[in-house]
C-alpha cells in the first residue's frame, strides 16, 4: 500500500501563457470552440470539458511560452504539509489566489524534479471557508 500523499483529484486548471490575450481569445473562442467563462485584466478562462484553461501574458520572462499544469487537490493545506514533509519547497505557500460569491480559490505552487512549475489548487465554497 503507499504511503498517503497530497490527494491529486485531476487536472483543475491549466495556464497557457500568451504574448496577445485578444488575439488569443478569439482563436480559442472562434477558431477551437470553447465556452469563454470570464475575463479579469489580462486574463482570460475557458472551459474545455470540465478543465479550466487560463491565458494570461507571462508574470516572469522565464515563464514565457509555458504552461502550467493544476492539480486539484481535497485539502490544499493537507497537500502542501505532505509535498514539504517529502523534502521540496514550495515556492509560493497556499494562499487565496481568488474570492467571489461561490468560493475562495487557494493556491501553492512548487517546482517538479525537471524544474516545472506545478500548481496546487482548492476551490472552496464560501460557506466552508466560514464566509
């Protein structure tokens, strides 16, 4: 039996970086076909069967022409505390990433072994988060 790790659920959201956020929502929306669900300031979020896809232009030049895989996860805290109890640093600790009126979106993020970005994530409705 192994050992209990962060409780991976699937793939939650991947972020694909981009150098024209208009450009690139007219062909993920015209040319591929997916549902827009909304835009903040340069970023803008799709839905591709039950999966987020999350275009932004790049946060750090080493991040430019990237993606970014998110994992969902049941307990972000849980998951963070296993991942650093098996030797890695997290590079950014959980924290709200997003608040609107269903749930609070947590986030942490860490590197793999390759040097890839990985993302944690945990979407918790508000009447969990005590809100």
């Amino acid at each position: 039996m192994a050992t209990e790790g962060p409780q991976i659920q699937g793939i939650g959201q991947i972020a694909i970086t981009v150098s024209d956020l208009d450009r690139a929502v007219t062909f993920y929306q015209d040319v591929l076909g997916l549902t827009l669900l909304f835009r903040f300031p340069g970023l803008a979020f799709f839905d591709c069967g039950g999966v987020r896809l999350m275009l932004s232009r790049p946060e750090k030049s080493e991040l430019a022409g990237t993606s970014i895989l998110y994992y969902r996860v049941p307990s972000i805290q849980a998951a963070a505390a296993v991942i650093e109890a098996r030797g890695v640093t997290l590079l950014h600790q959980p924290s709200i990433a997003h608040r609107d009126e269903r749930h609070e979106l947590w986030l942490a993020f860490l590197l793999d072994s390759e040097g890839n970005h990985v993302g944690l994530m945990q979407e918790v409705p508000l009447a969990a988060a005590g809100v």
